[in-house]
C-alpha cells in the first residue's frame, strides 16, 4: 500500500497515456511500416535474423541504402518469432511503450526541478502525454524507432542525474549504455549529448556556480606548473568525465553506423536524393538554406501551439520558402532573440521556461534545415524529444499566469483556476489525439484524411495515387466488377496530375498516368502525351520509350511507335519485351523480312526464351501459314513446355487436324504499371 500511494501519480500517468492510444490498437499497417515490419524480409526471420540485423542498414532498397536503426528491427524480429505477423500486437507494444517514456519523463521532470511543486511535472506531463503531435510516432508502427530512441535517450537521463550525489561511475556508464541503446534506435537524440550537460549544469547549487566565479584569478604561468596540472587531472569534476563520456558514445556510434552495416550487394551507404523530397539537396545557396531554417523553424512552433492541422508528409512545396516572406525573417528574429535572452537567463538563475525553451530549440537544432538538409523538410514525429521542452514552458507559463510560486503551497483557489486553464489545453489536446489515432488506420484513410490539406505536396499527391492504384488491383483480384474498380483509377490518375501540377520534372508521376490511361481508363490519346512528357523530362527513361511506343501502336501511328521503340531498346538493348514489341510493331506495319530479322536475333541473344518463336507463329497464323505456325510453336513447348499460347494453338491443331478457321488476335506487349 506505502509503494502504491508512493508511485500514485506515476500509475495514474500510465494508466492515461495507454487509454489515450488504446484506439491505435484496432489499425492495420499503415505508411511505410514495410521498413521494420510487415512483410520486412529480414524481420520475417524473427530472432534469428538478430544478427544480420546488427550488420545491415536500415533501409536497402532498389540498390540505395541509408541508415543503421538495429534495435527497433530487433523488437520486430522477437515479435514476429512470439506472435506472427500481427499489427494489433505491435500497437499495443506502441501504446505501452508510450505509457512507460511518459512515467520517466515525469520522473525526470521531478528530478530537475526537484525543489518544485509536484504541479510543475504533472502538468508539464499531462501536456506530453497529450500532445496531438505524438500521434505519428505511436500510431505508425514504422516510428517505434523514434518512441525507443526518446524512451533509452529519458533512461540515460535519469542516470546522469542520479550521478548528483549518488554513484557517480555507476550511473555515468548506466547513461552512456543507453545513450548508446537510443542512438541505435534513432539518431535523432544526438542533441542529448548537449542537453545532459545542460541539465547536470542546472542541477548545481546557483551558490556554488557564483562563488566559483568569484574565486581569485591565477597568473596565466601556474596554470602550466607541473603540480597543478596533476592536481587539475586527480580532482576533475565528475561531470568531465559526463562529457567525455557522452563524446565517446557519439563517436562509437558514428564508427558503427560506418563499419558494421554492409550491403547485401556490397555497395556503400548511400541515400536516393529527390528534389520533392528537400530542394535543398540540391541547393548550395547557404542563404537559402537560412531561410529555410526559418520557415522550419515557425512550422514546429505553430504545431505546438496549434497541432489541429496534421499531415502524414510535407515536402515540396508544401513549406514556401521567400525572402520576401516577413514570417520568415520574424521566425528568425524570434528564435535567435529568445535564445540568447534564454542562455542568460538559465546561467543567471537557472529560469524554468528558459530550461524549456533551450531543450526545445536544440533538440530541433538537427532539424531546422541549417545543418543539413532534412528529408521531407519538416515532419511532426522530428519534434517528438523537443516537445518535452515545450510542455515545460507551456506549464511553467500557466503556473506563473495563475500566481502560483513553486516553492509554497497552492491555495485551492490557485488549484482550481490551475485545473481550469490546463483543461482549456488538455481537452482539445486528446480529442485531436483520439481523433488523429483513428486516422492512422490503414494507408487510404490516412491518406483520404490528409490529402486536401496537402494539395501543394508533390510526394503526397504520388503517395495517394499509388495507394488508389493498389486499392484498385486488389479489388480487381478480388473479383470486383470493373465497373466499381474503374473509379479507383479515375482517382489515383487524378492524384497523379496533381503531383505533376506541383512538380512537373518527376517523369515517373507522367508515366504512372500514361499507364492508367492506357491500360485501364482507355484515354490513349492522353496516355500519349503523358508518356511523351515523361521522356521529356527523361530522355534516358527506356520504360518512358517503350510505353510511348505501346500507346502510339495502338493508336494506329506504327511510324511514331517504330521511333519509340527504336530509342527504347537503345537505352536498354537487352529487353527483351522492346524488341519483341519492336517487331510486332514492324511486322503490323507490313515489314515482315524485319520483323522476322528481329525475331531471329532474340533467338541468339535470349536461346531460352519462347518469345520470338511465338512471334513467328503468330506471324504464320496471320499469313494462314498452319505448318510454319505448327514449327514455330512446337519450338516455342521446347523452351517453355507450359506455355498457355502454344498449348492451346496445338490442342487446336490436334483437334482439327489442321483446319485453322480462326486465328489468334496479334500480341503485343502492354506495359506493366
């Protein structure tokens, strides 16, 4: 019963940061949580694949590669090996791993500002508890990289500040191993290797730092002296040895990420760069980059004071960059005023809401577009550590607007008018929450959710269409009447024009809607312009040729197909497919001698393909050629022996002992989406 009352606010806290994403439990899989889990080939091994997971990348798709993230692939590995492939359970994991950061981070928030009222850490971990931009790291399954490395980054934390005045090596190796752990989860705590000092700073004796500042100045000659050298060494202060402590495990860090993870391929790591995704990859202009850190920088204070306008991805052009912006260069002032003034005060008195704001305004450091350029411009989940330092100020202005002083008792008055204001934050705050949960259902209701706050996105736009477009295909597959699938295409073509609105330059965005008009809403002549805008702004995309020449075929303009084709199978002359259409195309046309040349070419460069030989016979077939048909797909069985068209041309023949009254229609490749 004494450790029940004693731990009564951290079980309350629990108790309602796991009710509060309770409803993420139902959801399915949703947006890129392929990277860590479901269907993830090497977490489909479970435990077993621990360790290949330790000596591979993140992410190794279509030959590029990127990051060094083992512990979050690990806990899948154990949970497929425990339960299967199960989205119910990995949420629920989520939900409670939540609950759990949520007890350290009032643990934590106690122990900095232990000389506090209990009001100042509840409140600021009600705020973190319900704060609506949580929701992409709990309810996306994809981001328990981000919720480990928070959750190891507020352990390391509190064994950095039980280092004051408890076991100081203890606790220091205690913290670095899971600093360490956080890293591996996520690099995006890095900042802690700055913030812990901050706080260890925070935590000395305002007295202490004064008189040590007022201590007598020595001359600059016995600083060099031998025996005070040896003396400085013996008796350096434990929180040296926190620094360099936190040093070394960002420098293990940095070498593991390099030196352990390997390729399957062998390659090096290396990241596929879109200029939708960040403009400033490809942008030297440091003026530019400034700039941008300024609109990236009034983004996230606007979602945390008004996180009612969420969105599953941001890019270009969602984030408008100019310099004749006045919010920019206001951001810009705000921040760098509000820092400064925030240094000096947390030196000077250690002021709460300056802790808050410079916890906030570091942690986003790695995120602010200043340092480097960040995928996606801006996203909520990067704002996840920084949202702690928020809460703090948030809470402490409260407290400060009501009268209250932390270091007395609170009148019942106070208390009420404390609960009545919070509320006005707290309330609204978990309807978004519960409301945005519920969003992160599968990909299209997220999707459907978001997608008309994001008409300037590019990326989103394609994200839409393609989800529309694997809604369509299973449906189809399901058996679904075109009719009712044909709609889903209509809208996934829709979604596709308007990333092409917003950037033009993605040929593959022409492509996708070329192929939906061509192959399922038969708008051909559209499909022709969208494939000739592809290669117009590829013109070294073969699959951009190939399509062209499929869509100007069957519109009956062989000459143009010819053309295509031709460039196709120059840019990619061991396709067998371009060649293949290539002739067909010819052979329709009324060159036979170079549709059968062609042919007889992939019979020597592709011996064990069936391709060219059932060209031919269909070529015979036209012509009313049974015998030469018969050889040719006889050839045809030899190469593959279950080939439905040669199989059923024979059955045919057999039966009819070579009385051919009908003939195949003429094959040509269509393109695949």
């Amino acid at each position: 019963m004494h450790l029940l009352k004693k731990n009564i606010y951290s079980i309350l806290l629990f108790v309602f940061a796991f009710l509060i994403y309770a409803n993420t439990i139902p959801n399915d899989y949703c947006l890129d949580d392929e990277f860590v889990t479901h269907g993830n080939p090497q977490v489909s091994h479970g435990i077993s694949a621990i360790p290949d997971i330790l000596t591979s990348f993140y992410q190794e798709k279509q030959g590029f590669t990127y990051g060094y993230r083992p512990v979050v692939k690990m806990t899948y590995a154990v949970e497929y090996s425990l339960f299967g492939w199960d989205p119910q359970v990995s949420h629920g994991v989520n939900a409670l791993l939540y609950a759990l950061l949520v007890v350290l981070v009032f643990m934590v928030t106690k122990s900095i500002f232990r000389h506090a009222n209990i009001v100042l850490p509840l409140l600021t971990t009600l705020i973190f508890i319900v704060h609506p931009s949580h929701t992409e790291v709990v309810a996306s399954l994809k981001n328990r990289d981000e919720l480990l490395a928070v959750l190891f980054g507020f352990v390391s934390i509190w064994f950095f500040i039980r280092t004051v005045g408890g076991k100081q090596a203890l606790n220091i190796v205690l913290g670095g191993l899971f600093l360490l752990l956080g890293l591996l989860s996520k690099m995006s705590i890095l900042p802690l290797v700055v913030l812990i000092p901050m706080i260890l700073y925070c935590l000395r004796p305002v007295a202490t730092r004064i008189m040590e500042s007022r201590k007598p100045k020595k001359h600059v000659k016995e600083y060099f002296s031998a025996g005070f050298l040896k003396q400085k060494i013996l008796s350096l202060p434990y929180y040296f040895w926190v620094m360099m402590v936190l040093l070394a495990v960002a420098g293990f860090f940095g070498l593991a990420s390099r030196l352990l993870p390997a390729s399957a391929e062998g390659d090096t790591q290396q990241y596929n760069l879109l200029y939708w995704q960040n403009p400033l990859y490809f942008n030297r202009n440091y003026f530019d980059w400034i700039l941008t850190c300024g609109a990236t920088l009034w983004f996230y204070l606007k979602l945390m004071l008004f996180p009612f306008s969420l969105a599953f991805y941001y890019g270009y052009n969602t984030i408008p960059v100019s310099a004749s912006d006045p919010l920019i260069w206001i951001s810009l002032i705000i921040h760098m005023a509000a820092f400064v003034l925030a240094v000096r005060a947390l030196i000077k008195s250690r002021n709460i809401a300056a802790f808050g704001f410079l916890f906030y305004i570091l942690s986003l450091s790695m995120f602010a577009n200043l340092f480097a350029p960040v995928a996606g411009i801006v996203a909520e989940r990067l704002s996840f550590l920084a949202s702690w330092g928020f809460a703090i100020m948030v809470a402490y202005i409260i407290i400060k607007v009501v009268g209250i002083n932390l270091k007395m008792k609170t009148s019942r008055t106070q208390l009420l008018l404390l609960i009545v204001i919070s509320l006005m934050i707290i309330v609204p705050f978990s309807i978004q929450t519960i409301k945005r949960n519920k969003e992160w259902k599968d990909h299209l209701t997220l999707f459907s959710a978001d997608i008309e706050k994001l008409k300037q996105s590019a990326k989103a736009n394609d994200l839409m269409a393609a989800a529309l477009y694997r809604e369509a295909a299973n449906r189809s597959k399901s058996g679904q009447p075109n009719s009712l699938v044909v709609d889903y295409y209509r809208k996934a073509e829709k979604y596709y024009r308007r990333c092409a609105d917003v950037y033009p330059q993605h040929y593959l965005t022409w492509n996708n809607m070329g192929l939906i008009n061509v192959n399922f809403l038969n708008n051909v002549p559209k499909a022709v312009a969208d494939f000739e805008q592809s290669v117009h702004y590829n013109p070294d995309f073969a699959g951009g040729w190939n399509n062209l020449g499929y869509a100007q075929y069957i519109s009956g303009h062989y000459a143009e197909s010819i053309v295509a084709y031709q460039k196709a199978v120059v840019l990619n002359p061991d396709s067998l497919s371009s060649w293949s259409s290539l002739s067909n195309v010819y052979f329709r046309k009324g060159d036979t001698s170079q549709a059968r040349k062609i042919n007889e070419d992939l019979m020597i460069h592709h011996p064990a393909s069936p391709v060219p030989y059932l060209n031919l016979a269909t070529y015979a077939l036209v012509k009313k050629d049974t015998m030469d048909a018969l050889k040719h797909f006889e050839a045809a069985l030899k190469k593959d022996p279950q080939n439905e068209n040669a199989n059923s041309f024979l059955s045919y023949y057999r039966k009819l002992h070579g009385d051919v009254s009908e003939t195949p229609s003429f094959l040509i490749n269509k393109p695949n989406h």
